[in-house]
C-alpha cells in the first residue's frame, strides 16, 4: 500500500474525482497516507475493505473498490456498502463496473454478507449506472446528514443458490 500513496493521493486531488465524496473536498497527501493506513486497519479487524484497483496490462494504479461500512448514513446501518473511486483518466472505460462485480463476489463468498448497499449521490450519474449494472435495486432516497446531499441507497441480496 505505501508504493500506492502517490497515484492514490493524485487521485484524491482531483476535484471532479472527489465531487460527490463525502463534502466534496480533494485530500491531501497526507490525508490520503492516513487513509490507506485505516484501510489496512479495516482489513485487520473486519476481514474486508477497499481492494487497490490496478490496470492488469500496465500494473498502474487507478483507483480502488471493496466493502465498507457505511457510518455516515446511520439510518442504513447495520450495513455494509460497496464502492469505487477511480482517477478520471479511467472514468467511462467499464473498470468500475468489472471492478464492482468482483467485490460483489467477494462479499457473497468469502466475506458471507447476504445483502449489499451502495449509496448514489444524486448527481453522479455513471456511478448510479454501475449499481443498476451490478443488479442492485432502489431502496430509499435520502438526505446525506453531513452535507444534506440527496442520496439514493441501492440494495441486493445475496442470489439464492
């Protein structure tokens, strides 16, 4: 993860990138340091988190995905939310898509989660069409408590086997 710091934290500068992430504000470098370290924290205690998404023909880091428990929207919880954050230059190229189906399997087997949220800031149009790609449904509309964004909350349950 140390080797990531510097894509990560290019990423996380970029204001389009962050738009729609928390306040919207761009992270600094050592923001960006701190966070990677509470992924691998989150890791340690939960048995999931955020995997680095890296371009298999360049090795280069675009961004990430994975699992994580959404504790700014309490009236979700408990629950656990898949997301992706990816660097622009990637945006538009089906990365998030095949990116979030992976860490849908991952939930369903080997973590065992039998339902999975994903929350759409009304607004960002193409991360909305990734959550109806992935077979996720409209559960609620909402309001972000912290910057009083509309929000939409997609679901899906584990497929019955």
């Amino acid at each position: 993860m140390a080797g990531d710091l510097d894509a990560y934290a290019a990423i996380c500068a970029d204001p389009e990138v962050m738009r729609y992430i928390g306040d919207g504000s761009v992270a600094t470098r050592d923001e960006c340091a701190e966070r990677l370290e509470q992924f691998e924290t989150t890791w340690q205690a939960r048995g999931f988190g955020l995997f680095a998404l890296e371009r298999r023909d360049t090795g280069e880091l675009i961004g990430n995905t994975g699992l994580a428990v959404p504790d700014f929207l309490p009236e979700i919880l408990p629950a656990v939310e898949i997301g992706w954050r990816l660097g622009r230059t990637h945006w538009r190229q089906g990365f998030a898509t095949e990116a979030a189906r992976a860490a849908l399997a991952f939930a369903w087997d080997p973590v065992g989660l039998d339902r999975v949220v994903s929350v759409h800031a009304v607004g960002n149009d193409p991360s909305g069409h990734v959550m109806q790609k992935i077979g996720m449904h409209l559960e609620r509309e909402t309001v972000h408590p912290t910057n009083g964004r509309a929000v939409r909350v997609y679901a899906i349950d584990r497929p019955v086997r």
